[in-house]
C-alpha cells in the first residue's frame, strides 16, 4: 500500500469512528439530592419548596396545588433515539392553605415507549386521489342553490 492510500487510511478511520460515538444528554431540572430529601410534608409550604428547589419544571395544569420537579438523562448512538438511562419525577403538592401534603417520586420506570401503528395516524373522511383533490372544487362555487351576493342583486 502507497503512502498516501495509508495516509487517507488513517483519516478516514478515525472520521468513521466518530459517528460511532456515543452522546450523553441531560435535560430538566438540576438538583441536589440532599436538598431534594429536604422536603418534608407538613413542615414545608410553597414558599420554602421555592426557596429551597426553585421553580418547578412543571405545575398542575388547571391549579396552582401541584409541582413537578422533572429531569432526564439520555443516551443515544449516532443517528439513534435517544433511550433514557435515568430519570427523575418529584411531585410536590400542596394543601389550600400552601403547606406540602405529600411528596413523591418516581424514575425511569414510568418512562411510557409509544408505537405508532404502521407510521400512519387514521383519519376519518373521504380518501381522494391526487386528481380529485386538485380538480374537486371546480363548480362547487357559486353553483345552484347557493344565494346571491349582493352585488349581483341591487335591489
């Protein structure tokens, strides 16, 4: 072999590899553990958990009575899905008077895999064929039956 082929060799080898590499993500909420256990139920109100998580990723979507605290570690090959390898889901909610009632968590095994089936989301209605949607409303406009506008009727 040549010394240029063994050059262009060489650079080639570690370009291929590189798509090889394997990307580690972390997305949501970056916490302490230790400051995670502080939060106890009945001793912390909205204030404290604020002051002592910060703001929640998340809240309750019709109310103001329930925090989430959301994060997420990924990894994934190449051109790959990521897959989650850690993940945490703290659930903070609060009585009326804001005073935490419970605190709970739980971790990648609430992680839900959706299939879509066959790639295709079902619809419902007429299917059509290209010339049909193209050419489909040609005459449905001012057709029979339809009232007139009143520029074309004065009186």
């Amino acid at each position: 072999m040549s010394f240029p082929k063994r050059v262009a060799l060489a650079a080639l080898v570690p370009a291929l590899l590189a798509g090889c590499a394997q990307i580690r993500e972390h997305k949501g909420y970056v916490g302490d553990t230790l400051l995670l256990d502080s939060v106890q139920p009945g001793i912390d109100n909205k204030e404290s958990v604020a002051k002592t998580l910060g703001r929640p990723s998340f809240t309750a979507n019709w109310d103001d009575s329930t925090w989430y605290y959301w994060a997420r570690n990924t990894r994934q090959l190449a051109f790959g899905s990521p897959k989650p390898t850690e993940q945490l889901l703290m659930t903070v909610k609060f009585d009326r008077t804001g005073n935490v009632a419970s605190v709970s968590r739980s971790g990648v095994e609430t992680v839900a895999s959706i299939n879509p089936a066959g790639g295709k989301t079902p619809t419902l209605g007429r299917n059509r064929g290209f010339f049909a949607e193209l050419f489909g409303n040609i005459g449905t406009v001012g057709s029979a039956g339809q009232a007139a506008s009143t520029a074309d009727n004065p009186n």
